[in-house]
C-alpha cells in the first residue's frame, strides 16, 4: 500500500506544520524590519520621545484621527485631579511607569519618567495605554530638534557691507537665491501697514530687554518648556523666555555640543529695526543691521516663544506653544496674547512626512495646525538638513513642515542652487498638501552672520555671530514676509498667503553651476526644479505686490491621511514613527495563528481519508 501523501505535500505532516509556522513566523519578521526601518534623524541623533501623550474617553471633543479639529481644552480644578487620578490608575494597569504628569493640549495628560527615551519605547507604552477600555488614544511625545547645521557660532570682523549677511541684500549684490529684501522694503515705503504678530517658538532670546536690537521689539512672550532637565534654566513653564543655553555634555572640545543660541539668531532676522545700522556705532559689533521687519520701525513685532532646550523640545510643548500664539487657552499658561500671532515661525524638526495613523504624533500636529489655519493663521516650518552631516538632504521635508497647509522652507545657496544639506521639498502639492518654497540659508563657505551670543554654554555677550547655516534660517524669511503681506492685506486667509508666496517665487535657474538636477539620487549640492526645491525662490517684493490682489483661491482637495480611528490599539500606518512593538507582535501572532490552523485542517482531512481508505477495504464499501 503506498503512503498517503498530506495537502501540504509532505509525508511527514507534523514537519510540515511546524515547517509552516516557522516560515510564517521569519516572513511576519522580514515584513516588520522593512516597515519600520528608518534613516538617522537630519540632526545625527536616534529618534527619542519625551514619554507619551495619553487621552481618556470623557466625552469631549478632542480626537487623534487627523480628521476632524480638535482644539485645546481645560477642566476645573477638581475635575482636573479627577484625571490625573484616572490617568494614573490607566498607567498603573498596563504597566507604565512615570514621575512627571500634566495637563497639555487636547484635554490629555503628558505622563514621562524625567528624561528622553527611545521612540520604539514610547511607541511600545502607547501601545499598551490604547489597550486600556478608559483611554480614547495614546501617540509618543515626539522630541523634535533644531534644523541648524552650524556646528559653533565664531565672531567675525565688523562688516560694514554686510557680506557675511548675504540673506538681506538685493539679488543684484548677492545671488539669485536671496529674497531680495530691500526692494520689499522700497515697496512698503509710503505705505499705510496694519502690523500682525509673528511667533518665533525656538529656544528663548539672550538680552531680550537689554539689546539694541531687541528693545521695544519684542512682544511678552512665555517659557513652554516643562522638563527643568531641557530647560536648564532651573525651573519649567513661566514667564522667562531667556536662553539659558543648550549645550550638551562634551562642550567645549566638540562645538556641535555647544549652545547653539538658535532662538536669538532668528528672532534677530526678523525683529532688527531699521535704525540699527552699523555703520559709525560705537558699538557695531553688537548690531544686527535692519531686519526683515524694518519697514514696522518704533513697535513690538515678534512675539518670542520658547519651547526647545537641551536636547530638543517635545512636541507637547510644542503643540501648546502654538495654540497659545494664536490666542487660544491651553492649561499651565497665562491668558494667551490678544491679538494672537497671524504667522508662527518653526524651526524644529523630526524625521517623517507627517501622514502617521491616530497613533502616531502626526495626527496631533495635524490637528493643531489645521485649528489655526481655521482662525486665519500662517504655519511656517523648516524643511530639514538631512543626515546632519551637511552635505546630504533627504528626498522629502521633516514633520512638521510635511503638514498639509505648512508652508515648508528649504535652503539655498545664494546662486539659487540647493544647499548641500537641505532636504527637498515639492512645490505641487500634489502629495501631502504642504506648500514647498525655497531661498538662501547658508551653506559650506557661504554661512550666514547675524546675532549670536559669545558663550559656549552659558550666556556670554549678544553680538554678531558667524558660521551659521541651516534650513532654520529659511523658515523665518517666509514668516517674516508672510507677516509683511498681512500688514499690506489682513484680509488674506492663510491659504491666501501661502499661494501667493508659491506663485510669486522665482523660477529657478535653468544653466550655470552645479549642473547636475535635484532628484532622489542626487541630494547634495544640484540645480532645482519646481519638484525639488518647492515653486521657486522666495520673491519678497513679488509676493508684496500679489498681496494687494483680491482673495481668489480655495485650498481645494488634499488626499485625506492612512489613519485608523480605533482607540484600542490598531497599529499607525504612513511615516512618523511607524507601528509600535506590541502591534508587530500581534501581527506575528496573527500570522502564526493563521498558519496554525491550516496545517491542523491538513492534518485533520489526511487523517479522514485514511479512516475513509481503510473502511472501503473492510468492508468493500465505497
């Protein structure tokens, strides 16, 4: 009698099965190292979360889907406590230490344990909090970092013409790849201006009510960030928006660990008044020259915000900061300003493109912004520096400059070519909805001079500074003409102002050096197109004067995100910080499971036909 041979077409059907599973299980594997293998973060750092953000199902109104809008909420004192008690029992049941909690937008809790650790970790934690029937999401605090490739400001000589400050001279003296702001400032001469309130959320501001260039410049603005440790100033939240510094640990040998002072840099590029010029000052190494907001002379114009220090800043620090500078109420936080900022400069950054699932901190970036596009507000973010080495971009821009409806910046040299480290941006929307433009930033042998400090850790003197270069230093060009065009039109939406800015923007050169096209290939130093370096070069003057038209466009369709809405676990899809462990796990147990049965069905069919087999031989039936 021959050897019945089983469906899975081996003799030996226990092998067969265990063979089955055992394949299922290295595929589930192969499958989960591809999906959340990822580059190095733009800034050279692994990807870290400050614990995670967590939501009880209370009733209100505040989803993580990325669909809908959700604003920040408060609670009264009692029902407050009542949360946090709720919020401790949740963590207390799915194993989830913690020694910091508080209050952030959304009506959440922030639960972290003192000190950054892995993304994989806090996504793993998430994770077990959606498990819990109490909590309607949990995504990880994301930290996002600085996108400054400067590795030590360095002081140079007094520069009477201005070349170290290449960004805010005319094309004709410096480049194509400039804005080109003096002949915006010739157009708003004469003019009757309606000055907005632009943001700066960044580090904190040196000598901000000592400065020549800062005072009477600056609006009163608030420290949001809650971890003494990143603060290092001592304390958390309040009132004091001074850098105290953000070195790290091996400075002064490495001078990428010393204190960047990125917040003072870029709030000098905007808030500088027309009166300070160096030239015959007795102190002109101290000042800036005009900034771009000297047109706006004898007021307050930025409003200084800070949310980053050691390490980074997390994105719940961040999210409150930005619904704090459009005027909203968010809880540990003074009543906001009034009028809140029309335009929010942002120059942090984290690896992704902004279209992670409800689990992911994605949907609640998401939701902010698009709470303050709806109240007619201007999100502006830097677009990376891709490998942090200065010399690669990425092929796409951070989160949140990925965002639908951010206007994304990213950096050029000043001949209109890409900046070496400067990730690419496309200026369609054709993807994910954000608004690419480029203009000059600085890059290897053209860095940027502009206020600065001389201390390498803590505060020394605020004066010109060298060596600075960065897609950060994009970001705060398109805020501070945004701004300018909503002091010439406030009746323009948002979406108004970024349509303007993409289609006034310069074409990019067609010939000259480099010679080489931007392309996924092709990430360091290339010629631009308007699918790699956004819809052009920033025209400050050109975008002034497309101010002035009516309003005329809508947004239009943007392909809404691969998110899941369930509040219990489904694992995040898109980039961001991809799916957590506990969901690759329940997906390898699936396949398992799946794999399982069908070898014991084939087990169970071969063992009936050799009952069946024998039955016809005995009783010679069929």
């Amino acid at each position: 009698m021959s050897t019945s041979v089983d469906s899975l077409g081996s003799k030996h059907p226990l092998r067969s099965w265990r063979r089955a599973v055992w394949w299922g299980c290295v595929a589930a594997l192969m499958a989960t190292n591809h999906a959340s293998a990822a580059p190095t973060l733009p800034e050279g750092a692994a990807p870290q979360a400050m614990g995670v953000i967590v939501k009880l199902k209370d009733g209100r109104v505040t989803t993580a889907d990325g669909r809908g809008m959700a604003r920040p909420s408060s609670l009264n004192p009692e029902g407050s406590q009542r949360r946090r008690l709720q919020v401790a029992q949740v963590a207390q049941r799915q194993r989830v230490s913690y020694l910091v909690q508080k209050d952030t937008a959304f009506g959440a809790q922030v639960l972290h344990r003192g000190e950054p650790v892995a993304l994989t970790d806090a996504e793993a934690e998430a994770a077990r909090l959606r498990q819990d029937p109490d909590v309607e999401w949990a995504v990880p605090n994301e930290i996002m970092r600085p996108a400054t490739t400067t590795t030590g400001q360095t002081a140079p000589s007094v520069d009477y013409t201005y070349t170290g400050r290449f960004w805010m001279r005319s094309r004709a003296a410096a480049g194509a790849g400039v804005a080109d702001f003096p002949a915006a400032w010739t157009f708003l001469a004469g003019r009757s201006l309606n000055p907005v309130v632009t943001a700066v959320l960044d580090s904190g501001v040196t000598e901000a009510t000592t400065h020549p260039d800062f005072v009477g410049r600056l609006f009163t603005g608030h420290d949001f960030v809650t971890d003494p440790a990143v603060g290092n100033d001592g304390g958390g939240r309040d009132a004091d928006v001074s850098d105290p510094g953000d070195w790290e640990t091996g400075c002064p040998g490495d001078l990428s660990k010393c204190s960047s002072w990125h917040g003072t840099s870029i709030t000098s590029m905007l808030a500088a008044p027309g009166s300070s010029t160096t030239t015959g000052s007795l102190n002109s190494s101290q000042q800036m020259g005009p900034g771009i907001f000297a047109s706006i002379d004898g007021q307050p114009v930025v409003l200084p915000i800070r949310v980053g220090g050691t390490g980074g800043a997390s994105s719940s620090d961040i999210i409150d900061a930005m619904y704090w500078a459009a005027g909203l109420s968010v809880a540990n936080a003074p009543p906001p300003p009034n009028p809140g900022a029309r335009v929010i400069s942002l120059s942090y950054g984290s690896l992704g493109n902004c279209q992670g699932g409800s689990n992911t901190v994605d949907a609640l970036y998401r939701n902010a912004i698009a709470t303050l596009r709806s109240l007619g507000v201007v999100v502006v973010a830097s677009a990376g520096n891709g490998d942090g080495s200065g010399t690669l971009g990425y092929s796409s821009p951070s989160k949140p400059a990925s965002c639908q409806g951010v206007i994304a910046s990213t950096g050029l040299r000043a001949n209109a070519s890409k900046a070496a480290y400067a990730n690419l941006v496309n200026g369609s929307r054709a993807s994910q909805c954000y608004f690419g433009v480029a203009v000059a930033s600085g890059d290897s042998g053209q860095s940027m001079s502009m206020l600065g400090n001389s201390g390498t850790t803590s505060p020394g003197t605020t004066n010109l500074q060298g060596g600075i270069e960065g897609t950060s230093f994009a970001a705060p060009q398109v805020a501070g003409v945004a701004a300018l065009m909503l002091a010439v039109n406030p009746a323009l939406s948002s979406v108004d102002v970024a349509y303007r800015i993409m289609q006034s923007a310069s074409a990019f050169p067609t010939s000259g050096s480099p010679t080489n096209l931007c392309s996924a290939s092709s990430l360091g130093n290339c010629r631009c197109t308007s699918g790699t370096c956004g819809a052009g070069v920033l025209d400050a003057a050109a975008a002034l004067n497309a101010a002035l038209s009516s309003p005329l466009f809508a947004e239009g369709v943007c392909p809404a995100p691969d998110v899941t809405t369930s509040s219990s676990g489904g694992s995040s899809g898109g980039g961001g910080g991809g799916a957590s462990d506990a969901g690759m796990l329940a997906l390898l147990a699936s396949i398992a499971a799946w794999m399982l049965g069908a070898a014991w069905w084939a087990r169970l069919r071969r063992n009936q036909a050799i009952r069946a087999t024998a039955q016809i031989i005995k009783t010679g039936k069929r």
